[in-house]
C-alpha cells in the first residue's frame, strides 16, 4: 500500500477537501475577442483594470457602482493575452448635489476634510435612473471638479463621495482567440 492513498485517506477522514474553492474573481472568454469579469457581491463598488502584461501598467476600466458583479470587456484584439484585476472602494457621501442646471460644463467644488483619501468620487444619476453611476474620480486632496454636461444629462443628480479602496484581487487572465 502505498503512502499517497493513506495521506488522501487522512485529509478526507480530518474534513479537508483535496478541491480548492473556487476563486472569488474570475475571468471568462464569452466570444474569441469579449472577456466577462465576476465576483461575489461584496456590497462595495469596484475598479477594473487591466494590463497586457502581469507587472502592468494597469489601466482602468470602469469604477462600478455597489452591488455590481460582473463587468464585460468587449471587441479586444485577437490572440493578445489580457490581466485583470478589481478593487473594491467605499466612501461615505460627502456631499448631495442634487438637480445641477443644464449647460455645457459644471463646476463641483468642496471642502476636503479627510487627511487620508484615496480621492473623491463624484457620481451621477441620470433622469429615470434608478440609482448613481460614477462618473469621475479625482486625486486625493482635490476640491474641485469640471465636468462637460452630456445630452440627456440635464437635470441629472450628483453626489460626491471620500473615496478609500480596499485589497486588490488576485490577478486574472485570458488570452483572446482568434476572431471569426
């Protein structure tokens, strides 16, 4: 009898399982050229980004708002290897902006009176939306903000949150197929 079984026997008879738990991020090809991010709802809003390369540069995606869980990465080059990684972020509202006036820029202005921001987030809700979307984000210690009015904006809704991240996830890839 050999020492392997024995091992596996005693794992199983200790209640371990011999089969990790699936990743809480990961990274799926729906087509040759689109991938589809998950996670688990965490509550948070979470930051995409992706590189070409494992050590970066990083690029971001998308700031997502709570409660999403997927993200999709559409039209990408043919047989070109894509990393991912997400962050979630939280932030309490700093401000409620509510019913900016229609015209071709707007100007956010605010006090900061947090020492240790990551940076703000300025988020909108567009009219008939259920709820905010990100919109921009800004250095940390900023307190202004300039922001082009976009058709079907007016009269749209702003808040603007302190924004503190969290860990980042491990990283993902896909490499892309060939397009058909």
């Amino acid at each position: 009898m050999s020492v392997k079984p024995l091992v596996v026997v005693a794992l199983l008879a200790a209640g371990c399982s011999t089969t990790a738990p699936p990743p809480s991020f990961t990274a799926s090809l729906t087509s040759p050229t689109d991938v589809v991010l998950t996670w688990p709802d965490d509550g948070a809003g979470h930051r995409v980004e992706y590189a070409n390369d494992p050590a970066g540069p990083w690029t971001t995606l998308r700031f997502l708002p709570a409660h999403t869980t997927s993200y999709h990465h559409p039209d990408l080059i043919p047989r070109t290897p894509f990393y991912y990684r997400e962050q979630p972020f939280t932030g309490p509202v700093s401000a409620d902006l509510h019913e900016v006036p229609a015209g071709d820029t707007v100007t956010f202005t605010w006090t900061d009176r947090t020492s240790d921001e990551a940076g703000f987030l300025l988020e909108i809700r567009r009219p008939g939306a259920p709820d905010y979307d990100p919109v921009e984000v800004t250095d940390p210690d900023t307190t202004t903000c300039v922001l082009s009015v976009l058709p079907g904006e007016e009269g749209s809704a702003y808040r603007l949150r302190t924004l503190h991240y969290g860990p980042l996830s491990p990283v993902v890839h896909q490499t892309t197929g060939e397009e058909r």
